[in-house]
C-alpha cells in the first residue's frame, strides 16, 4: 500500500510542488495587501504594488525552473496555473458583484500561456535543445 502511494507521490510531485509554491507566494506576496492607495487627485491605485508582482513573478520562476529542468514541463505549467487560480480565487471571491470571476479567468489563461513559454524555453535551455519538444 505504502508502494503505490509513494509512487503516485513520486508521479504528483512534480506538478504538486510548483502549486503549494504559487499559493504560498501569492500569500505571501499579494494576500496580506487588500487596501487600495487613494491619490491627492482622487484616483485610486493597487491594491497591490509593482513590487510585490515582481518578488510573486521571481519566486513563481524557480519553481517552474525546478520542475522544467528535471523534464516536468506539464507539471511546471499545470501545477502553477492550478495554485495561481485557486489563490486568486481565494484571495477575490469576497467580491460582492461577482466581477471576480472575469479576474481568476485572465490568472488562469495569462499564467497558462506565460508559463508554458517560460518552461518550455527553460526546458530547452536545459535539456541542450536537440530539437526535442516538451509540451
């Protein structure tokens, strides 16, 4: 028993590790950051800062790095398009007009296709090209 479900880790893994990695940086980056910044003109900006989408960006990219270059490139792409969506939808799903939902479909989508470019070039860059393709 124990068998079977060392090797669905082992199988999971890969895809498992880019998720809990982009939920606990979308936490830790964006979650703590709900208030947006009122100018002296009166438009408002945020909630979240450039600088916060950048450290989310960095942290997203070692972690698609790990899986792409051990030749995971479904699991980089699934698992981190999984855990943004999910933590988007966590993070917005108190909005009342229901708008939320437009949001969690553009991280879902613009991190799919983002991520699948970055694996695949890190996956190449890795593997030495070759003319192998990985997803």
């Amino acid at each position: 028993m124990s068998q079977g479900l060392l090797a669905g880790v082992r199988r999971l893994g890969p895809a498992l590790l880019p998720a809990v990695v982009s939920l606990g940086a979308w936490a830790a980056w964006l979650g703590w950051d709900q208030r947006r910044d009122v100018h002296a003109d009166g438009t408002t900006t945020g909630p979240y800062e450039v600088w916060q989408v950048a450290g989310l960006v960095l942290t997203l990219l070692a972690a698609v790095y790990w899986a792409a270059s051990r030749r995971h490139v479904a699991g980089a792409v699934l698992g981190t398009t999984a855990g943004l969506t999910v933590a988007a939808y966590l993070d917005w799903s108190d909005d009342a007009s229901g708008l939320f939902v437009v949001g969690v479909g553009m991280v879902m989508v613009g991190s799919l296709l983002v991520t699948t470019v970055v694996a695949n070039v890190i996956a190449s860059v890795t593997w030495g090209g070759g003319g192998r393709t990985a997803a």
